[in-house]
C-alpha cells in the first residue's frame, strides 16, 4: 500500500528512524530495569520469588518469616563478657621466707601491732623516735673529724698504718655492716686503682671472698675507723689481694676514706 501511495511512502521513509531510535531506548530502559531488581527476586532456576527479610539480601538462601526476623531484630545483643582477671596469688612463690626474712624492725612492729595493738605500735614509734633524736643531737654537736697524730703504727700482721683524719662521730666496721669509702691504690708513683676517677667502694665487713681492691689488709686497717676518718696503709704481699704478685720488699700504699658505716641488725 505505501509503495501504491506516493505520500504514505514519503511519511514511511521520513518517519522509520525516528521509530527505530524510540525503539532502542526501549530496549535499553527494560534491560537497565532488569539488571537493578532486587537479587531476592531473581533465582538461581530463573524462577521469582516473593521477596524476604534476611540478614543477607545478596544471597539466593531460604528467607525466614516476617515474625522470627522481627523477633530476632527486637532481642537485644548479649552484653561482652568481661576480661579475665590476672590473679597473682596463683603465681606467688611461697617456697622461701619472704619479704620479712631480713627486716626484723617490720617483723617486730607487726608483731606488737597484732598482740598489743595501737598501744604496741605507738610504743615502737617512740622508741624509735628516741633513736633517731640521739642521732640528730650528736650530728648537730658532730664538730668534724681532727687531725691525726701522723704516727706509724705497725702492727702484728706486717700492716703499717697512719692516721691522717679522726673521725669523731658514727659507728666503726663491725662484722656484717655495710662500709662506704673512697680508696687510692698505688705502688710507688704508679697509681693502680682512684675512686676519683671511679664510683666509691662499698662492701660488707668480714664479708669472704674480697672484691675488687678489698683485701685482708684493708679490713684490719678499718678498724676503729669512723666515718670522716682517713688513712694511709702500708700493705705487705701477705695481706695484699689474691692473685697480686708483690716483688719481695714492695708494698701496696692505700689512701683510704671512710665516707659511711651502715651497721647490721645482727
């Protein structure tokens, strides 16, 4: 019929492409439709299926109902458990004596604190403020050390000795305290050990073996020393540190200075 109408064919001609475009668009919007629907609509069979609340909207699995999804919606989470406590007393060595084993003034004051009470435990602190009084009062009357005589005294060992400063005040080294002192150690000119140069010594009294410079002669030569006091010693191979090869006739020279006595409870 167009081709037996001239006009008919003329609007077919102009009008094709324009229907052909509206045509593709078409095509296209479906398509574009199809692809963004919901995944629970689309199944694995090609079959659709009405679509569920689920944890996984993604997923082609069985939806549960409206109410068990409501329900487990409303539940509340469980609350986190809380960490686990580090108990300590678990790992607690009580094999040996404990804290205790070496401070009988802490053992003796829970003692009294246990069997007599506040009454126990005021008693020590007084005495123990007594003790610390005499000792501020004979700091404060302490006038220093005094000049020694320079007297050389040998005595039955070989150890010869001369007292440069007397100290006045403070405990002298008995067996177990705690001695701090400074010490110079030469033979001749050449100076073998300066605690000038090095950290102070500090050990304990009649403590064996010897360490560092300390020796038998040092010891004896401490005795009847006070804090402040120095002295010069003259130590013979007999009394020198172990393992010290002392030509015969060569002494050591110990400059020595006694800068604290810590006495031992026992």
């Amino acid at each position: 019929r167009a081709l037996g109408d001239p006009s008919l064919a003329m609007a077919a001609a102009r009008w094709s492409p324009a229907l052909a475009l509206a045509l593709l668009l078409g095509c296209i919007r479906a398509a574009h439709a199809y692809t963004s629907l919901p995944a629970a609509l689309i199944c694995t069979r090609h079959q659709v299926v009405t679509p569920r609340r689920s944890p996984s909207p993604t997923a082609c699995s069985p939806a549960k109902s409206d109410e068990q999804s409501e329900s487990a919606q409303a539940a509340p989470s469980a609350a986190p458990a809380p960490p686990a406590r580090y108990d300590l007393k678990k790992v607690r060595d009580a094999s040996g004596a404990g804290f205790n084993q070496f401070d009988p003034v802490l053992s003796l004051s829970g003692f009294l604190s246990r069997r007599f009470g506040i009454v126990g435990g005021l008693a020590l602190v007084g005495i123990l403020a007594a003790t610390e009084g005499q000792e501020i009062i004979r700091a404060l009357n302490d006038k220093g050390p005094i000049a020694g005589s320079g007297e050389v005294v040998t005595t039955p060992s070989g150890l010869q000795y001369v007292d440069v400063l007397i100290g006045t005040s403070g405990d002298s080294p008995l067996p177990g305290a705690v001695v701090g002192l400074k010490a110079k150690v030469s033979i001749g000119d050449q100076v073998l050990f300066d605690t000038g140069t090095q950290k102070p010594l500090a050990f304990k009294y009649g403590q064996r073996p010897f360490a560092s410079v300390m020796c038998e002669g040092v010891e004896e030569g401490l005795k009847g020393m006070k804090p402040g006091g120095k002295r010069q010693l003259r130590v013979p191979a007999a009394l020198a540190p172990k393992g010290v090869d002392l030509p015969a006739g060569v002494v050591l020279d110990y400059e020595i200075e006694v800068t604290e006595v810590l006495p031992g409870y026992f």
